[in-house]
C-alpha cells in the first residue's frame, strides 16, 4: 500500500446552533493514499461539505471540532497554532475547490488580479513576478493567458471553473478537495473537465478527495468510494466493490445506485429511497439510515452498527453486511 | 396517410420556423464604431409536440432551450415564426386570449422556492393561481381543487402539510408543491425547464416517477426541457436535441439514444458517465472539439462545423436541414450516412 497522505480518526464536527448541536460530522475515521482519488458521495445535507470544510481546518460557523484527530502527511493539525496552519497546511499542503466556487468570482476585478490576491496572501510578490506563474496555471488548465484580463462574466461557466481550479493549485498542495466541481455545468463541459482534473492529477502528483452526490460520476474518476449518511460514513469500499457485478454492500448505497440513471440500459422506472435524511440534532438510534431501508430488522432500531471490514479492502456499516 | 406522419388533432402544439433574436444593450461607448452583433438565440426551429406525451429539449448550456421555453410560455415574443396550440394560431394574442393562455399552458421553474411567496402557507400557495384565474370565489369553494392537487403529488396527508410554510419542505417537497400548484390549472401543456437538476439524484428519480404518474393519470403533455441526457431517455417519448439556436435531430428517446445520427448528438452520449467500473484512469475521448460559440456569431454553413471531428469544407457552406431517415427520427447533418 502506498504512502498515507492524509488520516482521519474519529473525528468529530458538530455545528451549535440554537436548535441544539447539528451532528453533521459524527465519528469518521479514513485515510488518503499517495495519488489516490477518494470519492465522497451521498444525499444533500449527509456531512460532504462539512467533511472538506473540517479536513481545512476551517468549519464554517457555527461548527466546531468535538473529537479525534486529523493528520496530514503525519501533523496532527486540530491542536496546531491557526498561525502555523496557515503558513504550511491550508492551500500550501491541502487546498479545496468549494462547492458554488465559480459563481462566487468577485464580479468586478478581472481573474488575473483575483488570482494574484489569492498569491500574494501567502506569497507577497509583485504583479510582475506574479504574471508569468498566473499564465503558467492558466496554461495548466487549458486557459490562454488573455483570460487574465477577462472579468468573470465574459466568461462560460466551465472556464470560470478552471480559473478555480488553477488557484486551488496555485500554492502547489499535494492533496485537493474537489466539492461538486461539475455539478452546475452541462455533460460536454462535465467531461472536459474531469478529463483536465485527471491530467493535472498526474502532472501534479496529486492526492483527491472528489465530492458529488452523483454515483455515475464517481465511477469514472474515483480510486475508492466513501459513502456518507447522516454524518457517518456507511461504506468505504474500492471502485469494482461498488460499480463491479458483485454491487455495493450497504442498503443504501445499493438504492443509491438504483436511483442513478444509466444512459445504456434503460429500466421501466428508477428507484428513490423514499423519505429524507435524518434530522443531526436528533438522529434516530441505532443504525440511522434504519427509518429508511429495506432491510432493516429489530437490531438495526436499536444498536449502531459500527464501520468494519467485511472482506479485505471494504467497510460497511450495517448489520446485514456482518 | 403514412404511419409517420401524425394526424391534426394528436398534435397539441406545432411549432414552425420560430426564431428568437436579441439585440444587446450596449452602453454608448461600447457601441460606437462596433455594429451591432444580433444574438440568435433561438434560430428557426420547428416541431411538434403530440398530446398526451413527453416531449424532451437537450442541448449544451447556451443552446437555446430556455428561450425556446419562454417562447412557448409566450413571456418573449418570437422574432420570427409560428406557433399553433390546439389547432388555433398563438403567434400573436391579445390580453384576454393572453390570459386564457397561460391558464392553458403552465411552466415549472428550475428554482421553485424563489418563485413561491414564503409568507404563503402550502394553502395559500395553491390557491393564488385559482384566485389569479378566477376559478371559485373564496376558499371554500376551492379546498376540493387543492385537495386533488396535493394529492396527486402525494403530497400526503394533506392535513399535515397544508398549514406548513414552503421552508419548512424539503427540496423535494417543495418541487412537489410546485408542481401541485401548476397541476391546479388543469393545463394542457406543462413546460418543466430543469425541474430536478439542481437536486440530488434519489429526490430527482422521486420527483421524475411523480411527474410521470401525474402526467399518465391526467393525460398532460410535457415540454421537458434538460442537459441530463439519461433522465431525458427514462422519462421522455420522443427527444429534440438543441444546438446553438437550431434542432439538430429528432426521434423516439430510445432510437436517439441508441441510435444516434448527428455528430453532436453522438458527443452528448460519448460524455454522459455511466455507473460503471474500469474508467478511473482513462481519460475519456470526447468527439467534439472545445466549447459552444457565441449566438451573437453563428458559424456559417452546417453551425456545429467548428466542433465537429467529421467536418469537411462542404460543412462549412451548406446548410444542413433536417432530414426524415423514417420511423419520425430526422437529423440535420450533411454526412449522417457515411459516418
Ligand atoms: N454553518 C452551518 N450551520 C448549521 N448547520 C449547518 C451548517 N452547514 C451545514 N449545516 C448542516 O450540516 C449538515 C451537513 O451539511 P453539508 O453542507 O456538509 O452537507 P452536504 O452533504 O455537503 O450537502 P449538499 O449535497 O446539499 O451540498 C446539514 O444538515 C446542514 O443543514
Ligand atoms: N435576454 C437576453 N438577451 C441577450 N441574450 C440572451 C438573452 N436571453 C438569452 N440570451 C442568450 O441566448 C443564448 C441561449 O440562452 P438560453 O438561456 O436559451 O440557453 P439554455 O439552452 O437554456 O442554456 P442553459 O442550459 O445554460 O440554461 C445564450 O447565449 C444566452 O446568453
Ligand atoms: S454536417 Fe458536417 S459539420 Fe455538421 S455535424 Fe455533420 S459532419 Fe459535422
Ligand atoms: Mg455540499
Ligand atoms: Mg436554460
């Protein structure tokens, strides 16, 4: 197996609000190879973001760490100082493309002079010395360098996203969040960039965690799958153990699959998973997909099922899979 | 009559030559010495849509699709062309016929939240399109109406949600809610412009099945317009595939799909992801170049030509129209037979 590059271990992020403490990250433990791309899929509202977001070190408000470790390339980087943080962790060794990133593009300053704000936050240089590595990372994801004069809005929404995906690189991270990077643009444009993402992370050496609620998407770019639920991971399991002809082994992952269209094999109906995902400031006892799932039996109403290894290289975390 | 063309009245909608062209706002400055490029949005598109089906839009972003759809709507007006709705020429209305019109023909947003009032409880919601079109005089006489509507979607009990706000749904209940609320009308045509892209892919299938349900229990007709070509295939009869301003094939959602003739059609399939393992480490071969051109400067000749692997210089001069292969599927591509 190769170098670990990143480790989670029970970790634990909850967001305080006035309702009570939203569970969204709930006793997760990983890790990320040298090279690999980890994918993380689930609902809307199952811990995605939140996950990318704590791996930063940065929860959004109201969140806060409430357990575990996070460790980078070895550093245990929750007790480490927000100074140090800053000059060697967040976008120096791990960098992340937020989710809605591209929209979000200061509309009034070109995306030249919001790349180099982003540079000279962590390296203070002058717009000369900053211009050539601006084309440089231009270059990288497929930009002519005019682009550096352009605003946002003359540009499409798939070259907007490879102006954020060459700041995320910008500061040479060896481990990239990717939160829902094609999830707003069109199937071409998609494609485009997943092609791009897979040659940068060659290129680079890079390590991924790529975040969508797309299964289909998944199979074709990620090494290994993360399945979330409710703030817990259900399943993590190579690519072949769930898009292979054996199937996923979670109950829920296995609907999820079921709900994915597949463009060349045309079902009567697609399968939903019918309900929503629990509330985090009380999640149900016992396994918390329970409410939900087709297989449930009285063990599942009252004991957690705990994520263990079912056969070499795949967790899952339900007691029909023990 | 041949058993390809469709007879008159099975046609709900007819669509001919209709165009949509925009001309930019440019402030002073930017005007001067420059003319003034026309966007051809929508550019002479022409189909019908037959009664009791699914009919689905595709096309890249910036195709066309939501213009054609406001069209439809009629909340722009065509540059150029025709449209027949129930055999009666729709192109131009006046007031009353307007509002007659847009009781006939109800449009579903990408983004139902913003086009619903959240001081309006579930109730209230369905009743403002009734109390819009006069149907009934005070709640009472229109409980039975919002009643069937919410049951339709299934949006069950009823008791329980009516008095809920539209935040206190989840997305996929308030894409119900918004389809009970168009549904109340008892139209004839609904246009969804991106219903469920936005929303994650259990709640997409969910509100796909509803939709579908809904659609054969009252007999509706769909315009569904979308870039998700594998929705497209399970929820859709037949599929227009859109490009820059213009159709560029159509058929029966199976034959298109699998079947396809037009080289742009074929670039839509090659780049959809399938749920399948084996392809994380291939960088996949797209049959199209680059990224769609601007409408303000449609290329000349067949307008895919500058994306096209098959272009050859007869692309770049000849028009290609649409051209009928048999079985209602037609393509508009000069070289569809040898490729
Ligand atoms: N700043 C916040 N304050 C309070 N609750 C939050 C905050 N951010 C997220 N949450 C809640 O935490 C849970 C997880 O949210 P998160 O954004 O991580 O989900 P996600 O899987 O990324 O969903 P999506 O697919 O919709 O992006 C949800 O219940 C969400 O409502
Ligand atoms: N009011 C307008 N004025 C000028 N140009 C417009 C206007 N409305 C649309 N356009 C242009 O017309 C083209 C087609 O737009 P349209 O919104 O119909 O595309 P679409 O196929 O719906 O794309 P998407 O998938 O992104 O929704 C685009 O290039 C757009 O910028
Ligand atoms: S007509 Fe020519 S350019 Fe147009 S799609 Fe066909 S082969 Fe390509
Ligand atoms: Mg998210
Ligand atoms: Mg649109």
């Amino acid at each position: 197996m190769s170098e670990k590059v990143l480790e989670v271990k029970n970790l634990k992020m909850y967001y305080h609000t006035s309702k009570g403490a939203v569970r969204a990250i709930d006793d997760i433990s990983f890790s990320l190879f040298k090279g690999e791309t980890l994918g993380v899929v689930g609902e809307s509202g199952c811990g995605k973001t939140s996950m990318g977001t704590s791996l930063l070190r940065m929860p959004t408000v109201p969140g806060k760490f409430e357990g575990g470790e996070i460790l980078i390339q070895g550093k245990s980087i929750i007790p480490m100082a927000e100074r140090d943080v800053r000059k060697d962790i967040r976008w120096q060794t791990i960098s992340m493309v937020f989710q809605g990133a591209m929209n979000c593009l200061t509309p009034v300053y070109t995306v030249g002079r919001q790349m180099y704000e982003t540079l000279y936050e962590h390296k203070p240089m002058s717009k000369k010395e900053a211009q050539p590595i601006i084309e440089e990372y231009l270059g990288h994801v497929g930009l002519p360098p005019e682009v550096a004069k352009r605003y946002p809005h003359e540009l499409s929404g798939g070259m907007k996203q490879r102006v954020v995906i060459a700041t995320a690189l910008f500061l040479k991270p060896s481990i990239v969040i990717l939160d829902e990077p094609t999830t707003a643009l069109d199937v071409v444009v998609q494609a485009q960039i997943i092609n791009l993402l897979k040659r940068l992370k060659q290129e680079f050496g890079l390590s991924f965690i790529f975040i969508t609620h797309d299964l289909a998407l998944e199979s074709e770019v990620s090494d290994r799958i993360c399945v979330m639920y409710a703030g817990k991971i259900v399943e993590l399991c190579e690519n072949a153990q769930v898009f292979g002809p054996q199937g996923p082994a979670h109950p829920y992952t296995e609907k999820l699959l079921l709900a994915t269209p597949r463009l060349h094999k045309k079902v009567e109906s697609l399968a939903f998973i019918p309900g929503a995902p629990p509330d985090l400031v009380n999640p149900p006892q016992g396994c918390r997909f329970a409410p939900r799932c087709h297989k449930v039996f009285d063990r599942c109403l009252v004991e957690e099922p705990p994520l263990r290894e079912i056969e070499p290289g795949h967790m899952a975390a339900c007691w029909r899979c023990f | 009559m041949s058993t390809t063309t469709v007879q008159e009245n099975d046609v709900i909608l007819r669509v001919e030559g209709l165009k949509k062209h925009f001309v930019p706002h440019l402030s002073l400055v930017e005007s001067l010495g420059k003319p003034k490029k026309i966007i051809k949005a929508v550019d002479g598109i022409t189909f019908d849509i037959r009664r009791g089906e699914i009919f689905a839009l595709i096309g890249e972003s910036g195709s066309g699709k939501t213009t054609t759809g406001k069209l439809i709507m009629k909340l722009i007006d065509a540059t150029d062309g025709r449209m027949v709705l129930d055999g009666e020429d729709v192109t131009t209305l006046d007031k009353p016929k307007l509002e007659e019109y847009r009781k006939k023909v109800q449009m579903i947003f990408q983004d139902p939240y913003a086009s619903m009032n959240p001081r309006f409880k579930v109730r209230k919601v369905l009743e403002e399109p009734l109390s819009i079109h006069r149907i009934g005089t005070g709640y009472k006489d229109r409980e039975p109406l919002i009643r069937e509507a919410l049951e339709s979607v299934k949006l069950t009990p009823i008791e329980e949600f009516i008095e809920r706000y539209p935040h206190m749904l989840s997305g996929g209940q308030r894409q119900r809610l918004a389809t009970a609320r168009t549904l109340i009308l008892k139209p004839k045509l609904l246009v969804a412009d991106e219903p469920v892209s936005m929303i994650d892919l259990s709640t997409r299938a969910e509100i796909l099945a509803m939709m579908k349900d809904v659609q054969q229990s009252m007999g509706l007709t769909y315009l569904y317009i979308t870039h998700d070509l594998s929705t497209a295939r399970y929820f859709a009869d037949r599929i227009a595939v859109m490009y820059l301003g213009r159709i560029v094939e159509i058929g029966p959602s199976d034959e298109v799909i699998d079947n396809p003739l037009h080289p742009y059609t074929k670039a839509l399939i090659a780049a959809v992801p399938e749920p399948e393992t084996g392809k994380v480490s291939v960088i996949k071969d797209l049959p199209i170049f680059g990224e769609i051109p601007s409408p303000a400067n449609i290329p000349p000749g067949c307008r895919f030509h500058t994306r096209c692997p098959y272009a050859k210089d007869s692309c770049k001069e000849q028009v290609p129209e649409l051209v009928d292969v048999g079985g209602g599927h037609l393509h508009a591509c000069l070289r569809a037979h040898e490729i």
